[in-house]
C-alpha cells in the first residue's frame, strides 16, 4: 500500500474522474474513494483515462455506513467492482462502525458489524480483494473485530491532525493491534488550517498549512489520505521531504490532540 492515498470525497463523477487522471499523472498511485462518494464510476474511468496499468494503481473504497447486513455487503462491493471497472479492489473498508445519522448513538451493531466482515472475508478469500480495513472505529468497535475475525484488518481510517481528538485511539492501535493507522482530514479539519500557530509554522518551514498538518499526521505514525483542491496542491504534495522538529510536534499536539 503506497504511504499516501488521493482522497476524492465529495466529488461528482466527472470532477473525480479529472483529478484521479491528473493525481496519477502526477506520481499519486494509491486513491481513495467510497460507495457513499457516489463517484466510484469517476475514478474508474480516471483511472482508464490516465493510461496506467491497473495493477500499478492502488484502490481503496468503503462499504456504506449504513449497510450492516452480509447480503448487503457482499452486493455493494459487487457494484462497487463494476462501477470502477475492475475485477479486484486492493482495500476494501467498513465506512463507520455504525449508519451516520447514529454516528454518537449508544447502538455499536457488534453483531452487524460481523457479517458485513464475514461477507468481506469470503470476498478476501475469492480473490476479488486484496486486503481488508476498518474506518472511524473506536477501540470497543476495533475489538469487536479482532476477537471473531479470521481475516484481521490492515488499516483503521481516523481522523488525524493537531486539533483532533484521537491520540488514545492512536496509542491504543499502536500498542495493541498490528493495524496501521490511516489519517483522513474531514471538512471540520479546514479551520485549523487558520490557527496563528499552524500558519507561523507554515512560514518557518516554507510550507502550506495543509501539508505541516499532512507531515504531523505522518510523523505521528499514521499513513495520510489527502484531499486537494486543483492541479497545483496536488503537484505541491509529491514534496513532503522535510521534517517538523521535536518542540514543533509538541507545539503541534498541543493544540488539542491529547489523551
């Protein structure tokens, strides 16, 4: 799994099949997308467009939230294979633990959680995917798993930046489970891009805000999924060959991703 994925959230079809083109272009081979995107069809066809060997590409998408059952699990990702063109996804996800407008509900669908996996291991074993992961699960959803799975899963999709609030979830990863933590920078994110401290740090090093926050999620232990705005960020990311000090990354933690 390359080190960096290309995020395409909210991205219609079309914009997502021009930046996956351009992305792939640029030296991105890892791109993240999910059947809630709604534009799988798009990076297939970037993909295609771009002129690059499939099997050079990277692929990850995510089973809805909302979809908790194992014959609607195994249906998506069947749908999911044909809307991107292709006869194996290398990552396929669970998108949340539970559906998102029960997102800080008591409900954890333990149970359901399982089949969705049991259809995603069956899908494992046929060859049609590569490897297997999780998205936004907590430590108890994350448990859950590794105690009745035979397939464990490679990565958890958090969210990771200074301003969040996952630093326990990260240790606990860490620490107990072979999973690889994998940063992502919702819209929420956005406003810490205006932080005086982040901003002054971005003059220090001579780089964007986004990519001091990129490079703290990395030097934090995590694999990033970028999100990008036009050609000239996504060219500007193929430059991440620097590194933030130890009084930086204090600084950087400080700002509120704590225990």
């Amino acid at each position: 799994m390359p080190k960096m994925a290309f995020g395409t959230s909210f991205m219609s079809i079309t914009k997502a099949k021009d930046a996956v083109k351009n992305a792939l272009k640029t030296g991105f081979l890892h791109i993240d997308t999910a059947q809630s995107f709604n534009n799988e069809e798009g990076i297939g066809q970037g993909i295609k467009e771009a002129g690059i060997d499939r099997h050079n590409v990277f692929i990850t998408t995510k089973i809805a939230a909302e979809i908790k059952n194992y014959t609607g699990a195994e249906y998506s990702v069947e749908k999911s294979l044909e809307k991107l063109d292709t006869d194996y996804i290398d990552l396929l996800l669970i998108h949340a633990p539970m559906p998102w407008d029960e997102i800080k509900g008591r409900k954890r669908y333990f149970k359901e959680n399982l089949e969705v996996w049991k259809a995603m291991e069956k899908l494992y074993k046929s060859g049609r995917i590569r490897a297997l992961g999780i998205s936004n699960f907590k430590k108890e959803d994350i448990k859950n798993i590794l105690e009745n799975c035979t397939i464990e899963p490679l990565i958890n999709q958090i969210k990771i930046y200074p301003g969040s609030s996952n630093a326990a979830l990260l240790n606990y990863i860490k620490k107990s489970t072979h999973i690889i933590p994998q940063a992502y920078f919702p819209p929420e994110y956005e406003k810490i891009l205006e932080n005086p401290i982040i901003k002054n740090m971005s003059k220090k090093y001579g780089f964007s805000p986004q990519k001091i926050c990129v490079k703290f999620a990395i030097q934090i232990g995590s694999c990033p999924v970028i999100k990008v705005k036009d050609e000239e960020e996504t060219e500007e990311f193929r430059n991440l060959d620097f590194s933030i000090n130890e009084e930086d990354m204090k600084t950087l933690t400080g700002l509120g991703f704590k225990n």
